[in-house]
C-alpha cells in the first residue's frame, strides 16, 4: 500500500536536556546531533526504546511562572514549558540512553503554558485536542489557544477568564507563600524554632511545643519539621485563633500575602498529636532532617523537569513515612505547602477517593500508607481526570472539600471529620530476607493509523481517523457489515491506534453468543475450590476495574458478534452506563450482585474504557438490535474493498500473481453486483474482501489453485446458505467465479 503519512509514527517526543538538574546539555545535543539520558532508569529506558527514526522530538524545560504573562494569572504560579530545539529521530542504538538526531536550526526558544510534563520523556500521541495544539504549536508554529486552556476544568478555577463572583480557595496562596519561605530553614532550624517560641509567648494555644527528653526532663522544643510549622494554624481550633497565629507567623516569616478569611476543606491535625515526629524520646537523629528533605524534594519536583527529580521525591517520601508518628499525615502536610500539586490523603479524602472516585489509594496488600511511587501514580491518575467536565472534583483543593462534606457514612475506625489522624508507621525494619527476581518493563510499541494502514487496511487514512474521531467522542463504537469486511481485524488495530501504543495488556476481546449471561458478563455466582458458591466478577467487570487502576491510559474492549447475544441482558444495569454522557462516578449504580465481600458498592464505566463491538449484518439468524443498544453506539459500516490498495497489497505482500489479481477483482465484483440486485438478499450479503486475501503469501504460480480453493471451500459454501432455497443459483455463481480457470 502507498503510505500516507511520511513519517514512520505519529509519536512525537517532547524531551529534557538537564543532567543532574543544573547542566544543561542542549547545545551539546545540537552540536554532536543526539539526544541522551545520563542514567536513565528502567522506565525512561524503555521510552528511550521505542523512539523510531522518523518521529519529531523537542527539547523541552519546564518550570513554573508568575510575572510577564499574556493573561490575567491572579498571583497564581503557571506551569510554563518552553521550546528549546526541535528536530526528527535519525536513528536509534536501543541502548535505552539516547538517539541520533537531525536538529533544526536558529529556531529560536517559544513558551507554552498549562498542559505540561515535568518528567524528562514525554511521549505525545495525536488525537487529543491537547495533544493536537502542542504539537501544531511545537512544529507548525501555530500560536497555543490561550483561553482554551485557561478555561478548561483544571485550570478555570485558577485561571479562567471571567473571575468567579465567588472564588474558591484564596487560601492557598497564603500557604504557598509561608511554605515557600520555610524553605530557607531547611539546613537552618534555630532561628525558626526560636520564632515560633516567641510567637507562643505571646499567643494562646501554642503550649504543646514542648519536647521530653532523654534523661527525662522536658522544655521548648530545640527542633521542628517545616509540616509540624504549618500545623501550629492547622489544627482544631476557631477559625479566629487560626487567623491570628497564621497572621503571627506570616509576619515572622516575611509573607505579604493576607491572611485566609476562610480555611474551607483544609485538613487539620488532631489536637492530641500535632506533631510530625516522636517526642525526643523515642525521636531518631534523622527524623526531622527526613521531613525536611521531602519537604525540599516536593517543591524541587515542581520547578521543572530536572533529571532525577521523580526519584529523588519519592527516596524522600518513602524516608518521610519510615518517621515515627508520620504515616499518611505526610501527604497532608504536603498538601499545605502545595495544594494544587499535591494530594492530602487525610481518613476523610481516602474514603472519599475510595467510595466516590472508585480509585485504590494503597498498593496491593498494605494496609499503612502508600510509597512514594503509588502516590505520585495517584496523583498523576487524578490530574488526568481532573479535565473531565462530569468528573465530580477537578483539583486537589476541589477533592479535599468534596471530600469534607460528602455525606456518606465514613467506616467506623475513621473519624467523623475532614481531620487528619495521626497513624503510627509500622515498624520498617527487616532482617534477612530474599530478593525477588524482577522483570525489566515491556519496551513501548508506538502504534498508529499509519500501522493500521500499512498492515494492510484498505480504508483511507481519512475514513480510519473517522473511525477513531467516533471511537473518542462516543466511547462506543460498532464496526457492521457483510462477511469478510475485516470486522474483528480492523477492531483490535483502532483500540491500539486509540492508545498510541501496542499493548495487549488493556486490550481485552469476548464474543457474544446466546447462552453468554449477566452472570458471566458482570458478575454473578460461581463455584469455589470448597464447592461452595460465591459472587465471582465477569470479564467486562474486571475491565471496568483495570481501567478505574489506570485511568492516565486508554483501555479497549471489544465484543465480536455483539448482536449474536442478548445485549440487553449481558449487560444488565451497564447498559445504561455506557453512553458516553454517564462515565462518572456520579452515574454509578449497584450491581444486580454483591462482591465476594458481600458488599454491594456502585459502579461506573470509566472515561478511560471504550468499547468496540462487531456485527455481521448478514446473519438471518440474529435478531435486530435493542434500540437501547443502538442510541449508546455509533454504527460504522464496512464495505468490500477490492480496488487498487487491495491489488498492490495482494501482489506485493501476499503472492498474488499481478497478471491474476485484476481477475479476481472483478469475479468478486460482478458476484458482489449480483447479490446486492437479488431482492432476496442485499448489500449486506456481499462478499468481502477478507475472502480473496492470502492470511500468508502464495508459492509460485499457486494463484490459481488458491482461489478454486477458496471459491470451494469457503464462498461456495455460503453462496449455498445464500440461495439455499434455489440451489441452481448457487451453481451458477460458483460457476461463473471459476470460469476458465
């Protein structure tokens, strides 16, 4: 087939030049045309992988900006990312460490702003309108639509261009800005401590400052974390006091910002227990050095994309919660110091995100908090649904006071208020033990229209972007037509296209048939080892579940012969959900069945999840589609396609004799004109181009001999179901397809 497109994929890389976040490389990848990572890890190294000659790449630097913008930012801090250089993969060693490149030059440096990645690879694929913007705006030149993305869901609280007549969450530039002058104590702790005793001498409701020692005195605290800091206004108490300590140490530290009059959705530390670290007692000599590194390592993460800086954060965070006393309060405090970029995971917010988000917030099997990495996943999770215009809550601050008033009931170990507990950390230490053997990660197999097309789709590149354009907006696609139009082949091929990538761990496939049930589907009861019976998840359940896991990625499902079960009563109650107005957690319903658990929690089909299904309109067996069924689709038909992209595929992948294959087209054509005048039959009856399509390619001269035995054993047959009731046309059709041959 004739490409379409001259690049191999549609991939495009936006890529970090910063070794050890200072060193800045890029003139040095300009001049020996490379791109290179300094020690990536086994993640970046499977990036590094995939890249293909062919695909654009950029050099980006990310960072955060407040001064000199085009638009109205409210003193907010914007994530920026600017252009440095760009250019197209030459070629690629697969050391996982770096490419070859043909850069541009004297392009010069251009500013982007709001849809950013601060990790160092950014693998980008068409699609999305976002997506579509960066890369137009990166190697078209085309200027980024300000106001579009400053009125999308996540950034029109902060930036959008008609102000709020009541704006949320002034707070949180005051506590940006006390947690932006702690920093300056890190390595310097005693005139901090010094401060507050003083601001405690003079204000009340601050006499819990003070430490027991080893030799079983007690007096001032000698040392304190920067979150224990923030806590002296974060805790129960009125609003009032609040205000005047927050003031107190706004004042000490230099911040001009005012004070909050409201302190609405903010964790607060129970009264008991607001420290962040053990009394000196019980206190390790690294404990509140821990709780300042992660402290630093969470507002380094946000100034750009610097090599190491993901690692570095989540070393710091795994160190944090080993600290006696600090468990999931750690994301708390983060959560103060910078609340649109990190999420609190106080009792409250988790039974939230659990009950009514449907996301996991611990890693499998633990029961205390989760390691850095699980959280940053989670975060990352909820940023990519915080776009969603039907998502519930579209911000960290958003989520902590959905959070604060959601009226369900919180289970019974949880306090009843938005007040962040002090969990004690499990005891981290081990002796002995053996390593696991692990597995380095898959490589990333980039994979678009252009693939589709060049694995022998006879469509045209504009039709399969169609075909996709419907597959996103709706959600739900179905691909009908006659027998061997490519139905099921074509299927898998858009939802990996959907993803940008070959994965065939988010892609499941099921057929439907008559004796298929809810049961099966869904859920239902099933037997056990025991020989008992308990409610057992369906196939399509357990897809629901992988993609709500994994919601940053595109997930697939297809159905073949959707019309060939009983749609409506495989799906049950999730009918109603796949449309694509109700893939929120806000639609979600019971199951007509409790889990294993015996509980019967609601459930949503995420946004994340599409649904392909397949229908051969030719079967006189099957009934019509449930109208039910047909408003939650978008129905796309597939013709035959024997024409010149069928021939020069035949002829050059698959062996067709050149002198031959004009010959098969038309025997298949004139039958196929036949079919569609019969008025007992129809176009949908046709004959598709699957046929007459060698799975592998031919031995010499064997064409011939190929096609009678593809007219006997395959057409002929179902010309013969055709016409069963006037054999003599069947004859005859299969006659005239072997004529002279």
């Amino acid at each position: 087939m004739n490409s379409q497109n001259n690049r191999v994929s549609d991939a495009t890389w936006f890529v970090g030049a910063s070794f050890d976040g200072k060193d800045d490389q890029t003139q040095r990848f300009l001049d020996e045309g490379i791109w290179e990572l300094k020690e990536p890890n086994d993640k970046e190294a499977a990036l590094v992988r995939s890249m293909q000659p062919g695909e654009r790449i950029a050099i980006k630097a990310t960072y955060t900006q407040k001064h000199g913008l085009a638009f109205d930012n409210r003193g907010h801090a914007v994530s920026a990312m600017r252009i440095k250089a760009l250019g197209t993969v030459l070629s690629n060693p697969h050391n996982g460490a770096g490419v070859r490149v043909h850069w541009q030059s004297g392009e010069p440096a251009r500013e982007w702003y709001f849809y950013t990645y601060r990790s160092t690879i950014w693998r980008v694929m068409p699609g999305e309108w976002a997506n579509d913007a960066l890369i137009a705006f990166a190697f078209e030149g085309i200027p980024q639509d300000l106001d579009r993305f400053r009125n999308e869901p996540f950034w029109k609280e902060r930036y959008g261009a008609t102000s709020p007549a009541h704006p949320r969450f002034q707070w949180t530039s005051f506590y940006e800005a006390i947690a932006e002058k702690l920093l300056a104590y890190a390595e310097d702790r005693k005139p901090l401590i010094q401060g507050i005793h003083r601001i405690a001498a003079r204000v009340p409701g601050l006499s819990y400052l003070r430490d027991k020692f080893p030799d079983g005195t007690s007096g001032p605290l000698k040392d304190i974390c920067p979150f224990t800091t923030m806590g002296i206004f974060n805790r129960s108490m009125t609003d009032a006091n609040r205000k005047t300590i927050a003031g107190e140490l706004a004042q000490f530290l230099g911040v001009t910002v005012p004070v909050p009059g409201a302190f609405e959705g903010i964790p607060v530390l129970n009264n008991q227990r607001s420290w962040f670290f053990a009394y000196a007692t019980r206190r390790g000599p690294g404990d509140i050095d821990a709780l300042w590194k992660i402290f630093v390592a969470a507002s380094q993460m946000l100034e750009g994309d610097r090599s190491g800086n993901r690692d570095t954060f989540i070393r710091a965070y795994d160190a944090a919660t080993a600290v006696w006393g600090v468990a999931w309060n750690l994301s708390t405090g983060l959560y103060w110091a910078h609340p649109w970029e990190y999420l609190t995971l106080d009792s409250q917010s988790r039974h939230y995100i659990h009950q009514r988000l449907g996301l996991d917030i611990t890693a499998s099997g633990q029961q205390g908090p989760s390691d850095g990495a699980a959280y940053l996943r989670l975060l990352d999770d909820l940023r990519s649904r915080f776009s969603q215009d039907d998502y519930p809550v579209h911000s960290f601050p958003d989520l902590s006071k959905a959070s604060w008033l959601y009226k369900d009931p919180v289970e019974k170990n949880m306090p009843p208020s938005n007040v962040a507990e002090d969990n004690v950390a499990l005891d981290q230490g081990t002796e002995g033990g053996v390593s696991e053997a692990i597995h380095l990660p898959s490589p990333i197999i980039s994979y678009t229209v252009h693939n589709i097309l060049e694995e022998g789709c006879f469509l045209r590149r504009e039709e399969v972007d169609l075909l996709l354009d419907r597959l996103r907006m709706k959600k739900n696609l179905i691909l009908q037509g006659p027998p061997g139009t490519g139905k099921t082949w074509l299927a898998k091929r858009l939802g990996f296209a959907l993803m940008g990538q070959k994965d065939d761990s988010k892609v499941r496939s099921v057929q439907f048939h008559p004796n298929l049930s809810y049961e099966d589907f869904v859920r239902g009861w099933r037997p056990t080892d025991e020989g008992k019976l308990r409610p057992t998840d369906g196939v399509f359940l357990e897809a629901i579940k992988d993609a709500s896991k994994d919601p940053s990625s595109k997930h697939v499902f297809v159905i073949e012969e959707i019309n060939r079960g009983n749609p409506a009563q495989i799906f049950g109650e999730l009918l109603t959900l796949l449309e694509d107005g109700k893939r929120t957690p806000s639609e979600a319903l019971e199951l007509s069945y409790p889990d294993a658990q015996g509980k019967r929690n609601r459930v949503h089909i995420p946004e994340n999840l599409y649904v392909i299904g397949t229908m051969n309109i030719a079967d006189r067996s099957l009934a019509l589609v449930d109208l039910a069924l047909r408003r939650r689709f978008s129905f796309v038909s597939l013709e035959p396609r024997l024409g010149g992209a069928w021939r020069e595929w035949v002829v050059t992948r698959c062996g067709v004799d050149p002198a031959l294959a004009p010959d098969i087209e038309r025997r298949i054509a004139d039958l196929n004109e036949r079919i569609a005048n019969d008025d007992r039959l129809g176009a949908q009856f046709r004959i598709g181009h699957s046929y007459v399509t060698p799975a592998h390619p031919l031995g010499s001269a064997s064409t011939k001999k190929w096609f009678q035995q593809v007219v006997d054993t395959e057409i002929g047959p179902l010309l013969e179901e055709y016409w069963f009731d006037a054999p003599q046309d069947a004859r005859q059709a299969i006659a005239r397809l072997k004529e002279g041959w």
